[in-house]
C-alpha cells in the first residue's frame, strides 16, 4: 500500500522542471511517461482535493520548521487559516517553554537519519489559534523534493481520546471506592465487635487503676494497669486507622511496601468477626519479605476480598485461612486458601468475569475487580481446588529490583 508521504513524493518528482516547495499549489498537470497509471494523470487541483479530505491533519516543512503545505484537517485542528501558518514555523502551533524561539531545527527534532513509512513517532502538545493546548501525536516521513529535504507530519488530536481514558479512570477508582464501602458495610458488626474488645479492655484496666489507686497499691501495679490500657487503646486505634484508610477516597499511588505489611493489615480488618464463626488464620511467609511497587489501598482490597470470601465459603463449619507467600521468578507469589468446600465444577474458568457469583447474595464484582487490580499491577490470578479440599486462589506481584 502506498503511504501518503510516497503518494506526494511521486507527484513532486513528477514534473521534473519544478524547484519549488509550492508545487503542491501549483497548476501543473503531473505525467509520469513510465508509469501511465491512474495517480500520475491527477493534476495538482485534484491532488489538493485528496489531500485535503485526509482526517488527520497534514503539514509540510522544510529542514528549517517552516510550513509549506497545511491541509482543511490541519486547520480545524489547530484553529488557523493555512495563509496564517504558510512561511510561518511550525513552532507557532506547538506549546514550547517560556522564552523558547519558535523556530524549530526540524533535522535534530526528528533526528538526523532518514525516515521511511512513518518510523518517526512524537507525542506533543500543541496550541490552537485561541491558545488552548491539546496533546496530538504525530507520525512524520522524510522526502526528497529535487534533492532537498521536506518533512511530512501527520497529525492527530488526541484530546477527546486522553478526556475519554480520564473518564475511564475516574469511573474505574469510583468502582474500587464503592467496593470498599460495600466490603465495610458487610464487616460493620464484626468490626463493631472487634473494637468493643479493646475498648471493654480499656474499661477494665483503668478501673483496676483506680482501685489500685484508692486502696494504697504500689505505684509498679497501677502503671502496669495503665500500660495495658494504653496497649488496648493503640491496639483499637490501629484498626480504626486501617480501616479509614481503607474507606478513603484517597488519590491512589505507588509506593514501596513490605509484602509483610500488606498481608497484616489486611488481615486486621479482614479476620474482624471470625473467631465467633470458628475460623483461624495462618500466615506462612517463611521468611520471604519483598519490597512490592504497588497501590497500598488497591492491594489491601485484594487481599481482604480473597479472605472475606475464604470466610464466607467455611461459614457454619468453622476452618483455617492459609496466607503463604513464596518467590515464582521475578514475581512473588502470594496464595489464599481455605480448607473449606472447594470450587464447583466448571467455576473456575467464570469465577473472575463481572457479574458472576457463587453467593446467594453477591453481585459479582468482587472478583473481577481483584483481576483489574492484579493486572493493573503486573500481576495474574487464578483460581483452583486443593487436593485435599478447600480453595485457594493465587495471585502475583512483580518483585522490585535493585530496592531493599
């Protein structure tokens, strides 16, 4: 297929006598003796029609950024008449840094070496006639035009596309935020019950005090009373702390976690209630801590998500949560399994699509947001039974290289 930049190569070769840049205005019919096929009869007032009903903007300039050509797209893009821009530099339609000059050195901008069917690639930002600037890519050829140089820049406004992927992104981190509250709202009374322990510790170890206090006790026992009130009050702060900042509508951000960490405090707020439904925990890391480049709060929801379900998959038999986590290459490998009923069959391959759920009162979602945030990551996950019965589901994180 014949690129266009090739397509105005062959017409400005074409009529040999011509050294002028302005060719693609001019009236000349083009002929090419050889050839005699259809594109070499078009006359230059036919061509500029084709030119001019390209979508993408399309912009001529010689080695020094000056604009010969300038197509109907290129003005209802950037807003300017071609007769504004023509002999102008091409620095006049892109944002550059205060106190840049506008003329561009086109030859360093895209490099010195020759470039064949649209190989060079920019992304920029451009300034329309009123002064707004929008983000555009550009695909560019070089040609020869009577042994000099012209640069052909195709031009397309990306601006409605990157307001298109915003939107997306903002629906995206309101789906994660209405997970969270909603996994809030289902752990609300086994959260009540796990702050009522500390607070009702507090109660009882500051009345020791006072009695210690009012019946002569030595000052080694009634700080020992107030020690261990302090340790429950900063024990049920912790949970209060982890749990706002799992509801948070936080901007969400990378940073540099211990694996560790993570799992801990996900399981603060996750294993809230579970002894009552005779459920116990283990965490197996056997010593393996990685350093994990991940949102803290989307990795927490994973996490919390994997366990709840574990939960509700033993609820009223009781059983164990396994967490473990192991190195698989340059990933980390983290696992959560149960020892509850398993899987049902054919379940596996459905588990992680919206909207399917082995819950009589489920939406669906829980999952499939799992699978969003672990590949967002870098990560997969999948799902399978264990042979001696319950599930587990297994996810992994790129390792961080180089960090300790």
């Amino acid at each position: 297929m014949m690129m266009p930049s090739q397509f105005i190569s062959k017409n400005l070769h074409a009529n040999g006598s011509t050294e002028k840049y302005d060719v693609l205005d001019g009236h000349e019919k083009f002929r090419d003796p050889i050839d005699g096929d259809f594109i070499s009869k078009i006359d230059s007032c036919q061509m500029n029609k084709i030119i001019h009903a390209f979508p993408d903007a399309m912009i001529v300039m010689d080695s020094r950024g000056m604009v010969l050509f300038f197509n109907a797209a290129a003005e209802q893009i950037f807003g300017f008449g071609k007769h504004e821009v023509l002999n102008q530099s091409i620095g006049k339609l892109m944002s550059l840094p205060a106190g840049t000059r506008q003329d561009i050195d086109i030859v360093s901008y895209f490099g010195s070496e020759d470039v064949t069917g649209g190989q060079r690639f920019r992304h920029a930002v451009g300034v329309r006639r009123d002064g707004t600037s929008f983000p555009y890519e550009m695909i560019v050829d070089r040609i020869r035009v009577q042994g000099k140089q012209v640069f052909v820049a195709f031009i397309r406004d990306l601006e409605e596309q990157e307001q298109s992927a915003r939107q997306l992104r903002s629906l995206y981190d309101d789906l994660l935020h209405l997970s969270r509250v909603g996994a809030m709202g289902v752990m609300a009374a086994a959260l009540a019950h796990e702050l009522n322990q500390p607070l009702a510790a507090i109660t009882s170890f500051v009345q020791t005090a006072a009695a210690l206090l009012r019946s002569g006790g030595t000052i080694e026992s009634t700080c020992g009373a107030l020690d261990a009130a302090a340790t429950e009050a900063l024990r049920s702060a912790n949970i209060v702390r982890r749990l706002r900042a799992f509801v948070m509508r936080d901007d969400l951000q990378r940073s540099f976690e211990h694996l560790s960490r993570l799992i801990e405090d996900a399981m603060t707020l996750a294993m809230a209630g579970a002894a009552e439904m005779h459920v116990r925990s283990e965490v197996d890391l056997d010593g393996f801590d990685p350093l994990v480049c991940v949102d803290r709060i989307q990795m927490q929801q994973v996490l919390v998500n994997l366990i709840r379900n574990a939960i509700d998959a033993m609820r009223g038999g009781g059983g164990t949560i396994f967490v473990r986590a192991r190195p698989a290459g340059r990933f980390a490998e983290i696992i959560v399994a149960d020892t509850g009923p398993g899987l049902g069959a054919g379940q596996c391959s459905q588990l992680f699509d919206a909207f399917v759920t082995g819950k009589q009162d489920g939406l669906g979602i829980g999952l499939a947001i799992c699978k969003m945030i672990v590949e967002a990551h870098g990560g997969k996950i999948s799902a399978r039974n264990q042979v001696g019965g319950g599930a587990a589901f297994c996810f992994t994180l790129p390792l961080t290289e180089g960090v300790s």
